[in-house]
C-alpha cells in the first residue's frame, strides 16, 4: 500500500494533468478524483482509472486514509 494517499479536486485537463504527475511518485496514490457532480467525478475517475470519485469535496476531507 502506498505510503500517501492523495484525492484531486477538478475533474477538467487541470485535474486530469494533476492526476498523471502525482502518479509519478514514488509512494503516492491517488485514490479519489472529487467533482462538481457525482456523475462528473465518476465518468473521469473511471477515465483516468482512479478507484473513487464524488461530487462533494467534503467527503474527501472528512476521509482520514486521504493526506
């Protein structure tokens, strides 16, 4: 398991390009993409192939396992 478990907030090119570099490190998994919409956050999580995605930001910071 990683060591740091990160969400992302934006499901656009930002978010999207967010996601590739966090990828890149080492021990870093992105295990959350957060949307304006439920349905937004889950068709990009699945794009981008991310386990978890919602609509509401506040789920992610209320989440103890995100960093």
């Amino acid at each position: 398991r990683p060591a740091i478990r990160v969400a992302v907030i934006g499901t656009g090119f930002a978010g999207g390009s967010h996601v590739e570099a966090l990828r890149r490190v080492p021990g870093v998994e992105v295990a959350v993409l957060a949307g304006s919409s439920d349905e937004r956050a889950r068709a990009a999580s699945e794009r981008l192939g991310i386990a978890g995605g919602t609509g509401d930001f506040r789920r992610v910071l209320d989440d103890p396992s995100i960093a």
